[in-house]
C-alpha cells in the first residue's frame, strides 16, 4: 500500500497585480486586478515504503508548492492527498508526527536559541521518548561531526554546519514520510556529500517514504532510482531515472581511443558527417552520435581507422534532464 | 499540546528576552516616568481649572494613584511587544514551520508570549511593592489581601483577553499586507474605552453604559477598581463570568477566522 496517494492534485495562486506608482496604488484601492497562476496542475502519483522519489524541474516549476501541499501547509485547489491515510491539510498529531519537510531555503531552527535547546524543545514537541531522543542526537550529532556546535546559537552558525542541524532536528522524530526541498543548497562538494550519504543511512534505517527535491544532478543520482519530472506544474516524466536518456536522448556518445594522435583536418571532417565532435585531445576523440548511427560509425571507425580502445556512453544524465526540461515538444505548447 | 511543552516554550522564551534586553530596565523606568509624568501634569491642570475636588469619583491623588496602577497593570495585560508577532509569522512565511508542527498554533503563542512578558511581571512586582511601601494610600483606595487577590486574577484574565483579541487582529495579516496600521488603531480604542487613558467613571453617564457592554474595560478599568477594593465580591464573581464569556466569543472568532485564514494562505517565503 503507498504511503502517498496524490489524485489530480492542482493549485492555483492568486495574486493581485501591484501597479507602479502612487497613481496605480490609488486605483488598486478601488479595483484590484488579479492574475491567476496555476503551479500545480493535475498531479498523480503514489510513493511506497522505502521508495525516494526525486522530483526535479526547473526554477517556478512548482516543486515546493507541491511539498507544500503534501504537508498540509496550503490548500489544494483541487484534488487529493492522502499520506498514510490522513488529509494533510486536517493537520492530525497523529499524521505531523509522521512526517518531516526540511527546507535547504529557510531555517526552521529558531534563530536565537542553541541547537541543543532547539532540540529539546522539538523534543517535548513531537513528544520523543528521552532514550530515544538521546541515542538519536548522540548518534547524528556524531555522524555529521557537528557535536561540538550543540550549544552555540543557530544564528551564529555557518550554512553548513546549521544545514546539518536542520537535518537532525527533522530526523529526531524518526519520520515515516520524508519531504526534502533542496536540503544541499548552497552547500560545499563535501558538505553535500556528507549529507546526502546521512540521508542515505537514514532511508536505509527506516525505509521512510522519500520526495526529494534538488538541482544538483549528484543529489538525485546518489539517492533515487525513480524520478519525477515537472514542467510549468505538470508531471512530463514519471519513471526510472536510468530509462530517463534511453527515451529521451537521442543521442549516445562513442569514445575512441586512436593509436596515434589525428592531427588531419580531414578526419575531423570525415567524423562531423556521423554527429558532433566534443572532444579532441591526444588519441581520444568522443563523438555524439544518434542512437540509430551507431553501428554505422563504430563500423566505419573500425573499419577505417586503427583504434585501440572504443567505448559507448549515455549522455550524461543531467543534460538529458536539461534538454527535457527546455524541450516544449513534450507536451502541448500552448499550455507552456 | 503538553503542559511540559507549554512551559519549557514559556522558559525558553523568558530567557531570551532577559538576555536580549540589556536596555530593558532603563527604558522601562524612562517609560514609566515620561507616561505619569504627563498625567501628572495634566490632571493638575483639569483640577485646578475645573475647581472641584473630586472629577468622575476620583481625587487628585487617588488618581495619580490610578494612573500609575492602571499603567502598572497594562504592563502585563498588554506583555511586550513581540518579534514572534502572529502577523509576521503569517506575512514572512514562519508560520509554516508551526504548520508542520503537532502542536496548537494558539496556544504555543500564548506560551510565547507569557514568557516574553516574563520581565514585565518582574517589573509589576517591584514597582507595585515600592509604590505600596513608599506612597500613602488616599482613603478611597482599600487595597486588601482580598482585593489583591481578585486583582491577580483578574489581570490574568485580562490578558487573555487581550491576547485574544490581538490575535484576532493579527490574523487579518491572511487578507492584509500591513496589518501594524491598524495596531495604532486598535491601542487608541482599547485604551480609551477601556479605562487607560481615563478612568471610565470620568465619561459621560450614557457612554458609561454603553462601555459596560463592551469587553474593553475588562482590560483596565475592572482590574484597577478590583484592586483598590471598589468591587464587591458578589458583582466581581459576576463580572469575571461576563468577562470569561468574552474570553470564549474571541476565542471562537478566532478559530473561525483562523480557519478562513488558512484556505489562504500561501506558505512564501520558501
Ligand atoms: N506564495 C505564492 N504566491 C503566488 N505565487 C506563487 C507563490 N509561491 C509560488 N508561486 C508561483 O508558483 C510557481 C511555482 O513556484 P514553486 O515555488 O513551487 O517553484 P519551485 O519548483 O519550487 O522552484 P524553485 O526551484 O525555484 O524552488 C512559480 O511560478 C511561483 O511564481
Ligand atoms: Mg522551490
């Protein structure tokens, strides 16, 4: 059974147009003109246990507004949620308690206070028994080296260091349904890393149900298996992240290990006729290809050439993910 | 919520406020002088210009001694001014985190904002205890153990009272961008009829009447006119009903409200 049942899911904002000017002030006094934009638009899917989910689009593609629907913080136009069997937006203890957004964007610490004490009071918040709640800090405070930082203020700490408390403040309750928004946002390789391997060890432990939100390919490649495109607040892509570039590459690319170095012009020319050359350094050429030339040009390579080593490599995945989410043939045009 | 959660909030909150408040005690006193100050000089003047003795049942002194208890207690009705406003939550997008938390937004306020007002109470006392000690009491002002007793409680269900009803006003931040406007607003109506800037014995006979249907002057006049001993108990136990039933009608308004708010939020900021 999934844990997160979306139907038809839409919102739309309404915001009120501000003129410029006193004069335009003035009249929005008496006549507001409304603009209506639709952020969501008719979303399903479900998420199982132990699933993760990575849900990628571009800037305004209504990412957050979904999770924000999911954690019953605005209110669907239209359609439904149902997260472990509760309306999100009824806000039941029972369901809170089971769930977790955490916000790469904004802190959800209260600035003033250490995170020792912010945990304490997340503690008597989500009514966390006092062994786990120690085991819990003892145990992540550790694991993203951050036990020292405990009692200085949240304000006082760098991006990443109040990022990995943000996290453990989230996990305390040891949620069953995960909701991420950018939580390596700003973040340094290896901060990003730390934190994408303890949200890792996380799923691992308790197999919660995941949504991720990220712009950072590394993110979704470490961490889910299925993906979720969404364009302009549809969902174009829902499915496996490595069916991802066999159905929407069209291109490969062939790399070819030559015995000595091509300096000719002419066989640049003699390649640019089966694709586009994007590398051309010593023996190695790589060459991108469509998915229906290849035979024919690694048999003319071979055929032609001396080549010692030849490889054939997908398009790295967060280009195809580009050229999706740039692509306006995927679906009708006139709703972009 | 649990009663735990409540006053660790409660602590956590008075603590911060302590620390942040270096300046705390000088404003307060400065505050204090510059306000009664003002009614000092004022009510001298109306007194000698009226040539009477006594204006709306009050002496001169007995109401210099109102001013600085009514002043006194409108520090605690009204707590301090908050940077956890409700409106601001709601205008930057804080509120979300409340949103996603399992506890009742209201109440955590109410947590919040007993312990910011933490001080104020430190305030209350020792400034009631050197006017008590160092000011000779006119003989219309009976202060009692009994009167002091039904005072406190009274001042506690004032400020609940006073909580709610600001908090019914914050929560128009969902429709209203600007909602400190009407704050100006809201303390110019509720210190007047309410019995702040005046007494409410000073109006005219037909606003006096009008005024006791209304919840305002349970935020200063009663508590003040509890504590000088000039309520019996019989009327007091009645007025604290009134008074609790007004509790209750703000506080369905602002679930109702809440509610409403709610479908519109939203959630910026993130
Ligand atoms: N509070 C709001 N009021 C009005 N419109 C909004 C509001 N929040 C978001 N929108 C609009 O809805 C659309 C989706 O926004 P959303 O924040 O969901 O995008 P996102 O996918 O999370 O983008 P990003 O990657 O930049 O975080 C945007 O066009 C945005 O302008
Ligand atoms: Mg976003």
């Amino acid at each position: 059974m999934p844990l997160i049942k979306i139907n038809n899911l839409h919102k739309k904002f309404r915001v009120h147009k501000k003129e410029e000017g006193f004069l335009g002030s003035l009249k929005a006094l008496f006549k507001r003109q409304y603009i209506d934009k639709e952020a969501v638009v008719d979303v399903s899917f479900s998420v199982g246990k132990g699933e993760i989910i990575g849900l990628l689009g571009a800037n305004g593609a209504g990412k957050t507004t979904l999770l924000k629907m999911l954690t019953g913080i605005i209110h669907p136009t239209k359609g439904n949620v149902e997260i472990l069997g509760y309306n999100p937006w009824d806000r039941k203890n029972e369901f809170l308690k089971e769930i977790s957004l955490i916000m790469g964007q904004k802190a959800q610490l209260w600035w003033d206070l250490p995170a020792a004490d912010c945990f304490l009071l997340l503690k008597e918040i989500y009514v966390i028994p006092e062994k786990q709640y120690r085991e819990t800090i003892e145990e992540l405070s550790i694991k993203l080296n951050v036990k020292h930082l405990l009692n200085i203020q949240i304000r006082r700490l760098s991006l990443g260091e109040r990022m990995k408390m943000e996290l453990i403040a989230s996990l305390l309750h040891r949620p069953k349904v995960l909701f991420l928004d950018e939580p390596t946002i700003g973040l340094d390789v290896k901060s990003q890393r730390v934190i994408r391997e303890f949200i890792l060890d996380y799923i691992k432990k308790y197999s919660p149900a995941v949504i991720l939100t990220s712009h950072y390919m590394d993110d979704i490649q470490y961490l889910c298996e299925r993906v979720l495109i969404i364009r302009s607040g549809k969902i174009v892509y829902d499915g496996l992240l490595t069916d991802l570039a066999q159905k929407y590459s069209p291109n490969k690319i062939i790399k070819a290990h030559f015995k000595e170095k091509q300096e000719s012009l002419n066989i640049l020319l003699d390649l640019q006729k089966y694709g586009e050359i994007l590398h051309n350094e010593k023996e190695q050429i790589h060459l991108m290809v469509n998915r229906e030339n290849i035979s024919n040009t690694t048999n003319y390579l071979l055929e032609h050439y001396e080549i010692i080593d030849l490889s054939i490599e997908e398009v790295d995945i967060s280009i195809t993910i580009e050229s999706i989410l740039d692509n306006k043939k995927l679906d009708s045009i006139n709703d972009y | 919520m649990t009663t735990k959660l409540f006053f660790k909030t409660l602590n956590l909150e008075a603590r911060t406020t302590m620390s942040y408040r270096f300046d705390f005690w000088i404003s307060a006193v400065i505050g204090f002088i510059a306000e009664f100050g003002a009614v000092w000089f004022l009510w001298n003047a109306v007194f000698k210009e009226s040539n009477s003795d006594v204006i709306g049942g009050y002496s001169l002194s007995s109401m210099y001694i109102y001013y600085l208890t009514v002043i006194l207690i409108s520090k605690i009705v009204r707590g301090s001014r908050s940077k956890n406003d409700i409106a601001s939550d709601i205008y930057q997008g804080n509120l979300n985190k409340y949103l996603l938390f399992p506890v009742n937004y209201i109440l955590y306020k109410y947590a919040q904002h007993l312990g910011v007002m933490f001080p104020s109470f430190i305030q209350f006392f020792l400034f009631g205890v050197v006017v008590i000690l160092v000011i000779d009491l006119p003989n219309d002002i009976n202060l009692s153990f009994t009167s002091i007793f039904m005072a406190l409680i009274t001042i506690f269900i004032a400020n609940i009272l006073y909580f709610l009803m600001n908090y019914m006003l914050k929560l128009t931040a969902f429709w209203i961008d600007n909602v400190w406007s009407l704050d100006a607003f809201k303390w110019f109506i509720v210190s007047l009829l309410g019995g702040y800037m005046l007494p409410i014995s000073v109006f005219p006979k037909n606003l006096q009447i009008v005024l006791n249907y209304l919840p305002f002057k349970f935020l200063f006049d009663f508590p003040v006119n509890t504590l000088f001993g000039k309520i019996g108990v019989e009327i007091w136990v009645k007025e604290i009903a009134i008074s609790l039933i007004w509790c209750l009608f703000f506080l369905i308004v602002c679930r109702l409200v809440w509610k409403k708010g709610r479908l519109q939020y939203t959630g910026v900021g993130i």
